[in-house]
C-alpha cells in the first residue's frame, strides 16, 4: 500500500481543461453560462483542479486601440469561481482560425489589418511572397507603426489592462497561471505549417522571414558578420516538401555550411529574442500577482529522425542530433520564473507514419528534460483531442512530480524578471545532452 501510494503521489499533477475555443463569440458575448455551469460543476466533483481558457486579443481590443471590453470575459471568470475551479488565463494575440483544431474563427481586429492594407509586411512572409495573418511578424516587435506603439507596446498595454481589470480574481486567487502567447496557436515558434495555405502533414514548412523588416534584420546581421552578400535562403523548399527534394536540407544540404548555420542562428535567435521581450513586459504587468508565467512550445515532431529536423527548423526550432535547440528557451525562462508548456505528451512513436520520420516520445523527452535541467517547471498538453486509455496512460508517463509536497501548493507574489541572459550564455544551453532515463510504461496505467 506504501508503494502504491508513493507511486500515485509521484503522478500527481494538476490537471486543467481547455475551455472551447469560441466560450466567448467572436463579438464579444458569453452565450451559454447556464450550460457551462453545468458542466464546471462536473469537472469539480470528478476532481479536476480547473480550466485553461483563450482570452483572445482579437475579441477585447476590436473596436480600436486601447479600447479593451472585458465584460464577457469577467461574467465567465465568476462562473468559473462559484464552480470552485482555477483557472489559466491565455493572453491570445493570435488569430484563431486554419490550423488543427480550430473551430471558429477570431481574427486579429480590423484596426490592425488596416495598417496591414498599407504595410503587409506587418505579417509573416513566406520566400513566394505570401502573407499569413495569424500573428504579427517579430520584425514589427520595435517599430512604433501602430498608432504610434510598437507590437511589443500592444501586447504590454493588453496585459496591463488584464490585471486592472481582473484585478478582483487576481487578488482572491482564482487566476493561477498566466500563458503569454507568443506566435501562431499562442506557440513560440514562427507559422512554418498553415494549414489555411495548403500545408499538409507530414510537410517540412517553409521559413517566415521575408517581410521588409526581417529581410533587413538579416542583411544588418551578415554585414556586421562580414558576409553582406549573403541572403535569405532561396533553396528550402515548400510546404509539403520532403527535406531530401530540397537544397537547403538534403543531406549535407545549405544548412550545413557557414551561411546556413549563420541563417539557423539568426532565425532562432529572433524567436528567442522576441519571447524574452514579451516575458519581460508579462513580468511588468503581473508583479507581485500570486501567479506564474508560461510559456507554450510546440511538439513538431514529424522529421525528428531525420538528421534536418526540418520541420522543426523552419518553425525555428534549431535542434539537430549535435544541437539542442530548446535547451535556450528553458534557460531564457529561468529569468522570467516562467513555466514551459510543450504539446504532444499523448503520442506514441508507433502511432505515427513511417514515411514522416516521426519521433513524439523522443521528443518530448528531450524538451522535459531540457526543462528540468535549466530547473524550471515543466508543463504538458495533447496536441490532438483524445479519448482513449493509451493516450491518457501515455500523458502519465510523461507527467512527473519530482516533489508531490509542492502539489497544490502555494504561488508566491511574482518576482521581477532577473537581468537580461547574454546569448552567448544562452546558447551554451545548445549542447545537447543525453535525456533523462524513462520509464517504458507508466505504473498507474487506468486499464491495467
């Protein structure tokens, strides 16, 4: 029984439900509380500690900058607390709408695609030269080109007013977790795979920089590294490309040599760069807030066994067999007291294609592991809606308490941010180092 009971305590984690992704509509109106209610009441009594919800940008700010609505949202946050449940707040500066899973459509508001009329490059551009809409392009993140705020402003100013208008859940500490949405689907990764294009797995994904101000960014970067001739990759293929039928990653391909490498670097240090920044604003925001910071990644499994990992490259994730390329982003969370949040706890390697040269169960060993090494916390998700026993059994292994006397405990006030983490220190955490060992089965299996 002691056995049994320790085991039970070393799977013991916290478990939250997304709420539906349109909970609240498109135009600004919760429409179904009384059959909500119903249902928060049976998460509660089934033993759930809470719910993870979107608060999309695109819903509080749409009638113009700096004009935030929060009605809906805070009639949801009452329901939500009279059910006895926590909650996870996502601060959703995306669009919702072309990829996997999205059943509505919320897009970024009018009064930023109207500065997108004039200036597309305000968007994510691929080497063909189409627009996504999803997200803002990171190359905005410093440029004071709406009405007069930087991207990062925007996102700053939206969370701002989150805590003063939330201040009241805040302070009786209905709110636990704040997950700061960094890129498509609220990922900190660049829009390498949309569907709404014609991206279908298991495609590589094409590179996201060549709007006008990464285009710059780049060539400012080649110079100062005495390479002013090098470009933007123009050999890496489409969407649904294999990596052997391109230049850039076929074996001994681009991404080998020192223009390639350079580019690698770049690509993964803007995405770094651009989450720190956010966090930084995020910390600011929420000081002294009994709540935590997350972060989400993206578990782009499908190319792992293959030496490229291209389809985690383009979405820029620089990871290779002699390159950890998510050891940085733990490490650059360490400053921030922040959670990483990584997807795909529920597959199995023997689930997937063989033509996709696919590797989940690494994967999300590498990342975890990542994780505990830089000492953070580690959160997970599904990535894909199941039901079944061998997904759940599957999340199990993958969740670890390393220390069950922290379950439920206590979140102490925010601290600040600690000071900035050089690259250079950051990308020491690049050094890929042998996952943690794992258990082939969890030992609290539900179906024996």
């Amino acid at each position: 029984m002691a056995t049994s009971n320790n085991n039970m305590l070393l799977n013991c984690v916290p478990v939250y439900l997304m709420l539906p992704l349109g909970i609240v509509s498109v135009n600004n109106v919760f429409e179904d509380p009384d059959g909500l209610k119903e249902q928060l009441l049976q998460l509660r009594a089934a033993g759930v500690d809470g719910v993870m919800v979107d608060v999309w940008w695109g819903i509080i700010e749409q009638k113009g900058p700096k004009q935030y609505d929060w009605s809906a949202y805070r009639t949801l946050f009452q329901l939500i607390q009279e059910c006895g449940l926590k909650l996870q707040a996502i601060m959703s500066f995306h669009q919702c709408g072309g990829n996997v899973g999205d059943v509505v459509n919320i897009p970024i508001r009018q009064w930023v695609l109207d500065i997108g009329e004039s200036d597309s490059d305000i968007f994510y551009t691929n080497h063909s030269g189409t627009r996504n809409k999803e997200y803002l392009t990171i190359g905005v993140d410093n440029k004071p080109i709406f009405h007069g705020r930087t991207a990062i402003e925007v996102y700053s100013d939206y969370m701002k007013s989150f805590r003063e208008n939330m201040s009241d859940f805040l302070k009786s500490e209905l709110i636990i977790d704040i997950e700061v949405g960094l890129g498509p689907a609220g990922e900190l990764r660049y829009p390498s795979y949309p569907q709404s294009q014609g991206w279908e797995f298991p495609g590589i994904g094409e590179f996201q920089c060549y709007d006008k101000y990464l285009k710059a960014d780049f060539k400012a970067a080649a110079a100062r590294a005495g390479h002013s001739e090098w470009e933007l990759p123009d050999d890496a293929g489409e969407y649904n490309d294999v990596p052997e039928s391109t230049e850039f990653f076929k074996s001994n391909g681009t991404y080998l040599t020192e223009k390639g490498k350079f580019f690698l670097t770049w690509y993964s240090n803007k995405l770094l760069d651009h989450g720190d920044q956010i966090l930084d604003e995020a910390n600011k925001a929420f000081l002294g807030c009994k709540v935590k910071l997350a972060i989400k990644v993206s578990g782009i499994h499908w190319w792992y066994k293959s030496e490229n990992h291209a389809a985690e490259i383009t979405a820029g994730y620089y990871n290779l067999g002699d390159r950890d390329g998510y050891r940085p982003i733990a490490r650059m969370l360490t400053r921030h007291h922040a959670i990483l949040n990584f997807t795909c706890l529920e597959m199995r390697d023997s689930e997937q294609s063989s033509d996709a040269n696919s590797a989940p169960e690494e994967l999300v060993q590498q990342v975890l592991s990542g994780g505990w090494r830089e000492h953070i916390e580690v959160a997970g998700e599904n990535a894909l809606s199941r039901y079944d026993a061998t997904a759940y059994n599957q999340i199990i292994l993958n969740d670890y308490c390393a220390d069950p006397e922290k379950y439920k405990h206590v979140i102490p006030p925010l601290k600040r941010s600690e000071p900035k983490i050089p690259n250079e220190v950051l990308l020491e955490a690049t050094k890929p180092i042998p996952p943690f060992p794992w258990d082939s089965e969890t030992d609290m299996k539900i179906d024996g």
